[in-house]
C-alpha cells in the first residue's frame, strides 16, 4: 500500500465504485450493525430476514424497508452520491435506497436489491413496481398500501415483498456476473461506506487489483494494516469531501484541457 495520497485524474476513465451503508448515512440512513443501526433498532429483524420465514414476516419487512425508501426520498442523495454521479462512476453497491438513482447514476448494480421496489412472492411471475412518491400517511407503514403497492399481486394473486434479497436468497439474476465484468475492466476501484468484509462485494476488490486496477478505499476510520493486501491506497478522510473534490476538478479539467494531467 502506498503512503502517497491518491487522486484521480483525467487519465482514469474507467471507474468503478462499490458502495455500502456508510456513504448514505449522511443522509440520516441507519447503518446495519452497531450502535442504532437497523439491527440494533429491530432487534427481531435479523431473523425476520430469513427467507424461511415469508410469507409471515411481510409486515415487518415492509415497514422496515420501506422506512427506508421513505427517509431516502426525504433526505434525498448526499454529496458524495451526486459526486460519483458526476464522475460518470460505474455503481456497485450494497445499498437498497435508491440515491444513486436519485443522484442521477445511470448506471448502477444493486447487489441486494431495491427497497424502492416491490415484486411478487412467486418467483415465476414476473410482475414488479416502483412504491409511490406520495405516501399515504393515514395508512401503517407495515402495510404496503402505504406505498401504494397493493396487498396481492395484480397479475397471480400472490403476497407482495420488498424488492431486497434476504437471507438464504441468490443475488439479483445477472447482478454479479455483471458487477465483477465491470471490475475485471475498470481503470480505478473505489470502496466507499463498506466495511469490506462482507462477501461477496468484499472480493471485488482483490479482483479489481488482480486485473490491472488501482485499487481505493475512501474511509477517516478504516483500519490500514487490514486493508493492506487489498488497496494500494487508503483514503483517511470523509468520503464526501474527498468525492466532491474530485468531482470538481473533473469538471474544471474538461472545461480547460490545459491543466496538468499528471
């Protein structure tokens, strides 16, 4: 790992940013673990997240996640969000809020899902919907008429569900296969707001490195003995200020082609 502070440049087209919890805390999401993260604050979740569990564990599922998509579309992105939008970054994340998209990402891998959607317990109907911007505060949040998603799916009469993956569930069809292409040719690998130990987002970077990519994790706290065999560099600073610089300077660069590219 080098010791020298990493930015990227004009010469970095490629790049590809993997995204977990951290990045949309800003925005007054709950992390996973620890201190009021989701689990903390629904202690009964993390089994209720089993996939063994549906269809009994719906209303918990939906106000939980849709909580989610609801503090997401008030708060709206974040810095740094809007900054990888604006570096043309490629997406990978773990979250299931939506920002990016909200960030104006075009292109963008869910790892876990969406909890900005709902789909069909019948994994053979192929019926999904995006929940309402207009929410309906007379309802319960456990219930998904809240979102405007009805109780039954309109096309084979099954229960509706978050759109999120559960525990004991496959990722996303096609998800990863598509996320490790893109980090088998991406210029720049960036972490950010992951705690790089989850897998199966957490080899994306050794594979990154493995191919020919620089290789970043933008964390003030991260641990860089741990991190040492992953990521040429370490960022110790907030990830949204850093992102936004970069972002900025991309911007100065293509608006004068004369600046120093090195």
């Amino acid at each position: 790992m080098s010791n020298r502070q990493f930015e990227l440049r004009p010469h970095h087209e490629r790049v590809v940013a993997l995204t977990g919890a951290g990045l949309s805390a800003a925005a007054g999401l709950a992390t996973f673990r620890g201190p009021g993260g989701i689990w903390d604050e629904n202690p009964d979740l993390e089994a209720a997240m089993d996939v063994d569990r549906l269809p009994e564990n719906l209303p918990l599922l939906w106000r939980v996640w849709g909580s989610v998509f609801e503090k997401a579309l008030i708060a709206g992105p974040t810095p740094g969000h809007r900054a990888l939008a604006a570096l043309e970054a490629k997406i990978l994340t773990q979250n299931v809020d939506g920002l990016h998209q909200f960030a104006g990402s075009h292109d963008v891998d869910e790892l876990h899902g969406s909890a900005a959607q709902a789909v069909c317990l019948n994994h053979e109907c192929q019926w999904r919907a995006y929940l309402a911007v207009h929410l309906d505060e007379s309802r319960d949040p456990s219930d998904p008429a809240h979102y405007g998603i009805p109780h039954k799916c309109p096309a084979c009469g099954a229960p509706t569900r978050p759109d999120i993956v559960l525990f004991g569930e496959m990722l996303p069809t096609g998800v990863l296969e598509h996320s490790e292409n893109a980090t088998r040719n991406c210029d720049v690998f960036l972490a950010v707001g992951t705690s790089n130990t989850v897998a199966p987002a957490a080899l994306l970077a050794p594979l990154a490195r493995a191919c020919g990519a620089v290789t970043v994790c933008i964390d003030p706290y991260a641990d860089s003995a741990r991190l040492a065999g992953v990521f040429d560099y370490v960022v110790r600073e907030d990830a949204h200020t850093v992102l936004t610089r970069w972002a900025d300077r991309r911007l100065r660069e293509k608006r004068n082609p004369f600046l120093d590219p090195f």
